[in-house]
C-alpha cells in the first residue's frame, strides 16, 4: 500500500491541475477507475473542466470527496525519506491518493456510497456545487489536509480588497501628511482591524498589497490591499459583513468582496459515531478532532444540505508554500480511515 499511495501521488502531482485546468488530470483519473473496473463518470463543469464520480446516486447516504486542482506551482515533486514534496502533494493531491488507494482496496463498493473527484476548488467552488445542483448526499467526508484530525466544524469567510487612499507627494515631505499617505494610513488602519476583529475571535489576515513604485518616487494615490477575516463556527457573514462595513467608515476606506461563506458545523449524532469508531479502529486511539479554519468544499456540501466532515493527510500549514510536503504512511493512514468510516456509515463493505 505504501508503495502504491507513493507512486500514484508522484503521478498526480506531475500533471499541471490549477484551478480551470484539471482536465488532464480528470481524465488520467478517470483512466485509472475504469481499469479498476469501477463505475464511473466524467461530468462537464465547464469547459475543459470536469468532476469524476464513480458510483453516481441522486441521494448516497456517504459521499467522499476531495478537489484536483492546485494554486499556480511553486514547487517540483521530489521525494525525500518518506516524505513527497511539490505544489497539491498536501493540497489535495495527498487526499486523492488516498481515495483511490481505498477505491483499490475495497472488496466491494456500496451501491449508497460515491467518490467525487471536484474540480474548482481553489478557486470558485464549482465542482462541488454544480456536483450538489443534481445531488443530495445524506453525509459527506470532505478530504483535505487535517492532519489526521477529523473536523466537524469549518470556518466562513469574507474575503476581498480594500481600497485606501491617499495623495501622491515627494517621500521627504510625506510624513509631515500622515493622512495623506496611503501606505501609512494602510499601515494604522490594519493594525487596528487586526485588533478589533481577533477580539472577536474572527482571524484577520492580509495575504497580498498593491501600492506604490520606488521607481516612481512618490507616495501612492492608492494602497489595495487583500485581505481574508474568518467566520467562525455559529457566526453568521452577514454579521462580519456589517462589522466591516462599520469599521471601513469609522477609518475612510473602501472594500468589496470575492468570497462571502458561512461556517458549518455537524452536529449529527450518527456521522459523529460513525466517525469515532472508525477513527478507533484505525489509529487505536479516540478520536483527535480539530476545526477546520479555511473554507473547503464542506462549506458548500452543508449550504446544500449535507452533513460535512472534513479529514486528511498533511497539514494546511505547508499548503500553497514552496515547502508544501506529505509523509506518505498518512496516505495510507487516510485511505484506511476512509474504508473503515465506509463500513460504520453504511455497512460492511
């Protein structure tokens, strides 16, 4: 097995999947279910871009799923003790892997159990939901790197571009105009968000900055920053929206959105159960559960009325960085968790 999870996620890893452009991959999956002798099917998202789903139902009682699409590359696969590197090992390729090692092992597949390979979702989500447009799956394990933790609960988030302005003026006069310089009103202004919006228990993050050129000379008209504020678990977005449309007039800025998303949380008795007796029988201990602080599929599979867990290999702390690795025996690990989750969900398999 160890082998197997090993060379397959290696294979993944070599095709160039960033979002809205998975369909070498897809079909390399699909290649591969199809020697496995399982049914399968290739569903148009949009063009070029499909979803794979083996063992297709209207209404399973127990979907797994995971995405195929990556960030733009930053890293080459290489291997290194038991370790694979490169750009989706962890995000989700790890998960992938560890799908169709369990695909590859079980002895039979329950005709109320699917596997759904997404496309879209660094992106804009739109595997999962032109997935959930047709179906209405009773209980779902979203995979993503989790650590081995299993996740009941995911945050929400909103996340946009603020827009501070300023006036252009030569640098040695500018600090005499505190408030007419757009970086250091950036600068005031974000700390201050941070603070009030941690005190909330809402991560705020800046993740990139656009404003002015040493080539230029001169301070910005203009700083765009963007930025991402977590919804926690029993938080609405609509009230984090209001929150920062406060504080944007309180300190003069202005801000749109790309992402607005509601946190989930399952609080199913059944899937819960389910969840911990699988996670004894495969790491002979109780259950390690965590909280899932991105927005993944889940969030989508719980709008449209699924109950969501989130589980994987790798950490999200090494996702979308250049240092981005997964211990291959966390791959198996998955893989074994996922048959054993299958059988207290639905039966014996």
């Amino acid at each position: 097995m160890f082998q197997f999870a090993k060379n397959i996620l290696l294979d993944l890893i070599r095709f160039y999947s960033v979002s809205g452009e998975e369909l070498s991959i897809s079909m390399f999956i699909y290649d591969m279910l199809i020697e496995m002798g399982l049914p399968v099917k290739r569903e148009l998202v949009s063009r070029g871009v499909y979803n794979i789903i083996v063992n297709d139902s209207s209404s399973p009682t127990l979907v797994i799923a995971s995405h195929i699409d990556t960030v733009k590359i930053f890293s080459l696969p290489k291997t290194e003790d038991r370790y694979i590197y490169g750009t989706g090992s962890v995000d989700a390729k790890a998960s992938v892997a560890a799908m169709l090692l369990a695909l590859r092992n079980l002895k039979k597949l329950p005709d109320d159990v699917s596997f759904a390979f997404l496309s879209d979702e660094e992106d804009k989500g739109s595997g999962s939901e032109h997935y959930l447009m047709k179906r209405k799956p009773r209980y779902a394990l979203i995979m993503e790197p989790t650590e081995l933790k299993v996740c009941f609960a995911g945050y929400g988030a909103l996340e946009g571009t603020m827009l501070v302005k300023g006036k252009r003026m030569h640098p040695s006069i500018s600090y005499t105009y505190p408030d007419a310089n757009a970086i250091m009103r950036s600068i005031d202004i974000l700390q201050k968000l941070r603070k009030i919006f941690e005190e909330k228990h809402m991560p705020f993050t800046v993740f990139a900055m656009n404003c002015g050129s040493e080539e230029e000379y001169s301070t910005p008209n203009i700083c765009m920053i963007h930025f991402d504020i977590g919804v926690p678990p029993r938080t609405k977005a609509y009230k984090v929206f209001r929150l920062l449309s406060k504080v944007a007039s309180e300190f003069g800025f202005e801000f749109f959105l790309k992402e607005y998303s509601d946190p989930f949380e399952t609080t199913d008795n059944y899937i819960r159960d389910a969840a911990s007796e699988a996670y004894m029988e495969t790491f002979k201990k109780p259950i390690s559960t965590s909280i899932m602080v991105s927005w993944t599929d889940a969030n989508n599979f719980a709008l449209y009325g699924s109950k969501p867990i989130i589980f994987g290999p790798g950490s999200l702390e090494v996702a979308h960085s250049d240092n981005e690795r997964v211990l291959v025996d966390d791959i198996v690990l998955a893989s074994s968790f996922v048959l054993k989750l299958i059988t207290k969900t639905v039966g014996e398999t």
